[in-house]
C-alpha cells in the first residue's frame, strides 16, 4: 500500500481541528470561544492546503487518489471551511453550550468533503458522502428552538435517507453489471443500455445521491425549505461546501461517458428541467434565502451544461463554474448574516435603503447579484461562458440555448435584490444590523474576489484545466 503523508496533509490537519473541538465538547472548554478558535484553525487548514499542492499518487489499494482534480476541489473546500467558520463566529441563533458541538460538526463535514475530493472507488465514495452528510443532518436544527429549523432538518434527513438508498441500491447494480466499484476500471467498461443495461440503470440511480446534494431537479425539494428553517450561517454552508463534494465526484464519473450515451442525455434533460423550474420558482420568492434556495437549484442545471460536454475543456469548466458558485454565494449570505442582527430571514422589504445605512453592504450585494446573473465583468459571467462554449457542438446545442434563456429569466429576481437595495425608501422599522468593519473588509474582500476572478481567470481556469487533462485528455 502507497502512502505518503504530506500528500494528505488537508484531510489530516482537518482531522486534528475535528480532535480539538471534540475535546471542547468533552471538557466543558466554555472559557475558550470555539468559534474564533475554529476560524483560526480553518485559517491555518488553508495555508496547509496551499502548502500540500503538486504531487500525485494512489493510496489505500486504489481508492484514494491525490491528483490535480482532488487538490484543486480540496483548496476550494479549505477556503470556503475558512470563509464559513468566520461567518458563524458572531451566530445570534446560536445558545452558548452548542457552540462547541457547531463547529465540531462543521468541520466534520468539511472533513468528509475532502476525503470525497479524493475517493476513486464507489465504496469509499459512498462512506466519505455519509461522513459529510450526518454532520448536516445534526447542525441544521441549531436554530435557539427554532420549529422551522426543525422542520428543515427532518426534511433534510427524510429526502437525505432516501437518496442514500436509490444510490446504494444503484451501486449493487454496478457492482452486478460491472463486477468492480474502481472508477478506473469502470472507465474502460460500456455504459450503453444496449451493452450494460443494469449497469447503466445503476448508475443514474448511483448518482442520485449526488444529484440530492447539488439540489438537482427532481431532488431539490429539500432545498428552499433547509435554507429557509437553518439559520442564515448554516444555510450559507449548506447552500455551498456540500455542492462541492457532489460536483467532483460527478465530474470524475462524468469522464466515463461520452456525448449521445443515454445517461449523458438524462443529465441533459435534467440539467434543462433544473435551471428552468429553479428560476421560474425563484421569481414568485420574496424571502432572500429562498430566492437563493431555488437559485442554486437554477445553478445545478448550469453545472450540467460542462458534463454533459463530457471533454477535458466541459468538466474543467463544471469545476471553475463550481468555484465561481461557492465564491459569489459566500458573499451574498456575508451580506444577509451581517444585515441580520438578530438572526431573523431577510425578506426583500428588508433590503430597501440598504445603501444608506451600510454602502458596503450594498455594494458586495450588487458584485454578488450581477455575478449570479453572470454579467461582465464578474465571475459569474466568465463561468457561463466557459460552460456555454465547452457544450456548443457536442451535440447539446439545445442545451446551450436552454441555458442562456434561463440566464435572461434569472435577471428579473437577482437585480431586484439591487433594486430594493438602492432604488426603495428604508422601512420605518428597519431590520437591526450587526455589521464591524472587520466584517465589512471581509466581505469587500469576498465581492472583490468576484471582480478579479471575472477580470484574471486564467491562473484559476487553467489550473482546473491541468486537473481536468488528467481525467480525460
């Protein structure tokens, strides 16, 4: 068995944070805050992580593998784990005796992710997702007795628990069909209903477990409801880290396939449903978390357009895009869990004169709008164009005009976010805000990051485009 521990270095640090709290749990440690003691930690993952890349190699009798595409999904989910626990250090919502047990589950869900980054075998792959997904299951309802939070966690766990089943029971279907769960392997086998129905069936039914966590129509009913019932930090996780773990994972199963495949054509199909019923849905929303709930439902789809592509230049675009999805989100719920002072749901009445009483609110709101919308020179808008011409001529042009149709839909609802922002009078009674200017630079931080990435993708782009030659060059 190879191994080498500096490779592994991000999941082991993380590990070593998840001990930490766990000590905290156990100890009573109520003198020291958990909350700054985890943002630092997550902090310091990242430099970790940053220091661990270059390298490869195949671990744990093939079923753990280093490579670009895990390194590049890891050093977004150390990021993302950062900008997270900074988020939730300041969680009105949150009792005191919790706060410890939060972040305990918060970075054991980041954990999960990045064992997911890596995974190649189906079993381990399967293993790594729960880890990540019973972490959620329990931070969900930590809403100070919130009935909704509960609500929002049972829903979460009842469509959770089904989708596990539907890929559990796909996977025997693989294994029956395919006689192997290594990705590798399965590469090389037919994934056509004429040469390996039950295989193929297994598959799509494998993946849906993966198409729950990205809030895939038709498993996205969960979705608006969880970011609507958690508290706004727990929805500003749970709508981007956890996205990750299924992207990547369908990125490397989407290497198998190829254009015209009946499973490349149902990601097409549900790739189309997705982005056009999320953004239909969203236009009659008036609570900002729901709008962003069904918005992410919208984003799904878009991911779709890059696998269905099924070259090197889709799947490096479906992992940009992906990027550019949990960056331009992690500013928008920056702005709606620092203008909610009391931990309450923003509704859109609540944005009006926004850019009275905090301008840098309102201006990272508008970078993150414009950026969701995907226009220039956010971006959102060089994400879409990377998806968008990677599928034109592989067959889904239909797709592609699909898509670029929802983007014109999507307009309406993200500028009205900026509209009442900017344009309406502030309500008489407006809702508290808890702003520092600490957490103001963050966020100018986060919305400049938008702008750069729009203006300078190309360190970023062509590093997701190195990890992508490597699954199918």
């Amino acid at each position: 068995m190879n191994f080498d521990l500096l490779l592994i270095l991000p999941e082991t640090y993380q590990l070593l944070v998840i001990a930490g709290l766990f000590y905290m749990t156990l100890a009573g440690r109520r003198s020291i805050d958990a909350g700054r003691w985890t943002a630092a930690a997550a902090g310091l993952g990242l430099l970790v992580t940053i220091a661990s890349l270059g390298g490869e190699s195949l671990m744990f009798y093939g079923a753990y593998k280093i490579d670009g595409v895990s390194q590049f999904f890891k050093l977004i989910i150390a990021f993302g784990f950062f900008i997270a626990s900074l988020n939730a250090v300041r969680q009105p919502t949150l009792a005191e005796p919790e706060r410890p047990d939060y972040f305990l589950l918060l970075a054991m869900s980041a954990w999960g992710l990045m064992l997911l980054s890596s995974s190649v075998e189906l079993i381990t792959i399967y293993i790594a997702l729960e880890i990540s997904s019973y972490s959620l299951y329990a931070l969900i309802p930590l809403r100070a007795q919130n009935r909704g939070a509960a609500e929002a966690a049972i829903k979460y766990i009842l469509f959770g628990a089904v989708a596990t089943a539907v890929s559990l029971y796909g996977l025997g279907f693989i294994l029956a069909g395919q006689h192997t769960s290594y990705i590798a392997e399965l590469a090389a086998k037919p994934w056509s209903f004429a040469q390996a129905p039950m295989a193929a069936l297994g598959l799509i039914l494998f993946l849906a477990g993966f198409f729950y966590k990205l809030a895939l129509f038709p498993f996205h009913f969960w979705c608006p409801d969880v970011y609507d019932g958690s508290s706004n930090e727990t929805a500003a996780y749970v709508a981007t880290l956890p996205k990750l773990g299924a992207v990547v994972i369908l990125v490397r199963l989407a290497a198998m396939l190829k254009p015209g495949l009946e499973i490349t054509t149902a990601l097409a199909v549900l790739g189309a449903c997705s982005m056009t019923f999320g953004n239909l849905a969203a236009l009659a929303q008036t609570d900002v978390k729901r709008i962003l709930g069904f918005s992410s439902v919208a984003h799904a789809g878009y991911v779709m357009v890059g696998l269905t592509a099924a070259t090197a230049k889709g799947l490096s675009a479906a992992s940009f895009y992906i990027f550019v999805y949990v960056l331009m989100n992690l500013a928008c719920f920056w702005v709606l869990c620092h203008l909610s002072g009391d931990g309450r749901n923003v509704k859109l009445d609540d944005l009006n004169g926004l850019h009275r009483r905090s301008p840098a609110l309102a201006a990272i709101l508008a970078v993150a709008a414009f950026s969701l919308v995907g226009l220039p020179p956010t971006a959102g808008f060089i994400g879409k164009f990377f998806l968008l011409t990677s599928a034109w001529n592989q067959g889904y042009n239909w797709l592609v005009i699909v898509a670029t149709l929802n983007t014109a839909i999507s307009i309406y609802y993200y500028l009205n976010l900026v509209r009442h922002a900017y344009t309406e009078d502030a309500a008489a009674a407006p809702i508290p805000m808890a702003a520092s200017p600490a957490a103001l630079a963050v966020g100018l931080v986060l919305a400049a990051a938008v702008l750069v990435v729009g203006v300078l993708p190309g360190p970023i782009f062509n590093y997701a485009a190195a990890a992508g030659a490597t699954l199918l060059p």
